[in-house]
C-alpha cells in the first residue's frame, strides 16, 4: 500500500494526475503567506530511491498510472539532476502510456539546474512546472521572504522557455497587504508580462494559522484588503499584463470574481467584466 505524508498538495488541474511524493515537505518553507508545510511531519527530507521505485512499481503494478504523473511535494525540482533523471527514467519504463510529468519548482532550483539539464528533463517528459510567483514587487518579495526577486524571476523564466518547458505562474492578490496594495498589483502585472508564462493563476491571499502572516495580522503589523480593493487589484494586474499567448485564470475558490480567459485576445473583456463590478 502507497503511504503518503499527509496532507500534500497538487495543483488542480493534476487532479487526474497519479501523485509520485519523491520528497516530502518544501525545501524553502520560510514564506510567510504559506501554512502548507509547517507540520513536524512535513520536515523536509527525500525519499530514498529504492523508496521512490517502490511507490512507481505498486502504482504502476495497480493501474494507477495513467498518462500523467504529479512529482510532488513542494519543490520536487530541487532533487539533484541524478536522482531527477533516475526517477523519470524509471517512470518511463514502468509506465508506457505516461505522456507528461510535471512539479511544483522554484525559482532558485530552476536557475541552479540551467538550461542544459531543464532540456534532459524536458526530454523525459517534463513538460510544465508551477512557480508561486507571488508578486512583482521587490519590496514584497523580500518582506514574505520568497526568496527570489523580480530580476531571478525573469532569468528563470527566459531558461524554462529556452528548453521547452511550459511555466505555470502563480500571484497572489492582497499580497502587499493594504500599504504596498496598488504597487504590489503594477509590478506583479510587469513582471508577468516581462516572463510571459503559457499559464497564470491569480489567487487572493488567505489568512491561515499557522503561516507567518497570520500572526502578524493578528498583532495589528499586516492588513489585508478588502474585497473591493482585491477586485481593483486584480483590474491593475490585468492592465499591466501583456501575454504573447497564455492563459489567465481568477476562478479560485478564494477569488471574488472568477476569471478565465487567454490573452491577448480576452484582455479588454476581462477588464470591462471587472470594471463593472468596480462601478456598480
């Protein structure tokens, strides 16, 4: 029987993606926004090899893979480029019908690895990552302690397309807090347009115990926008966003006007269907 460290986190649209947890936890966990891996059981480790082989060959064994596979959990690309290889390599010979592989990753990982090595894992069937982006604002970025600035974010994203490897980006609205909430939304916008991601995902921040910035909301140090000042954000990150062809999602549970468009093409629209409710 396959036994997960509990809870893990996917994307939703790996959803029918079988989840492969070759590491456990994150690696970074020092973002203030995240309450995902704060649990003692979620102490950041990976698995061992011969571990990790085992998950694919019951798996595999037992039908559950299909064509795709989720390398979880919070940044699986930090794995050295080896063990990454082994474990795709291995994957590919027990699963013949997989046909994409796909991770969350961070900044820092994706500019260790290069582009060299993002091409061998492209070729193996690497296909997308999912970066938390967060915000555009250097100010923010450092105070949520992201651990990459709007400068590494864009060298990162230029490798990703340099060996094929589709970006799904990650913001979060509210993330500058009230203070910082019109530059945090301006900047985030640039540095989207300055990646050009295939896929972007635009989320409202959500206060959880247990994430760093909930206690500093609770000692009156954060404020978090309200509703009508996410909306308006989410109105300057649309104007600020230029996409050569990409898709722009806001249809999160945690949003307040769900959005699902791609760009170029639908920008005006979405910002019509925002500026109603704004006016209304």
């Amino acid at each position: 029987m396959i036994e997960y460290v509990t809870p893990y986190f996917r994307p939703p649209s790996e959803g029918n993606s079988f989840i492969l947890q070759a590491t456990i936890g994150c690696s970074h966990n020092q973002c203030t926004y995240c309450a995902m891996y704060r649990g003692e059981e979620q102490k950041f480790r990976a698995r061992p090899m011969e571990e990790v082989k085992q998950i694919i060959d019951e798996a595999a064994g037992s039908g559950l893979i299909d064509d795709r596979v989720f390398i979880a959990d919070g940044n699986a690309l930090v794995l050295s480029q080896k063990k990454l290889v082994d474990i795709m390599g291995y994957l590919r010979e027990k699963a013949a019908g997989l046909e994409r592989i796909r991770m969350y990753a961070n900044v820092g990982d994706i500019i260790r690895k290069g582009v060299e090595n993002l091409k061998e894992l492209k070729a193996l069937g690497l296909d997308m990552v999912y970066i938390g982006f967060e915000s555009g604002d250097d100010v923010v970025l450092e105070r949520i302690k992201k651990g990459a600035n709007f400068a590494e974010t864009v060298k990162a994203s230029k490798m990703l397309k340099e060996a094929g490897v589709m970006n799904s980006a990650m913001v979060l609205l509210g993330m500058g807090g009230v203070e910082r909430s019109a530059e945090h939304a301006e900047a985030t916008g640039k540095l989207l347009t300055a990646c050009d991601p295939e896929y972007v995902g635009a989320l409202s921040l959500q206060l959880r115990p247990g994430a760093p910035v909930y206690e500093e909301w609770k000692r009156g140090e954060f404020e978090l926008p309200d509703k009508f000042r996410m909306i308006k954000e989410l109105e300057i990150l649309v104007e600020n966003t230029e996409l050569t062809d990409g898709y722009f999602f806001s249809n999160h549970i945690s949003n307040y006007l769900p959005v699902k468009a791609r760009f170029p093409g639908d920008k005006e629209e979405v910002l019509r269907k925002i500026r109603t409710v704004l006016e209304s």
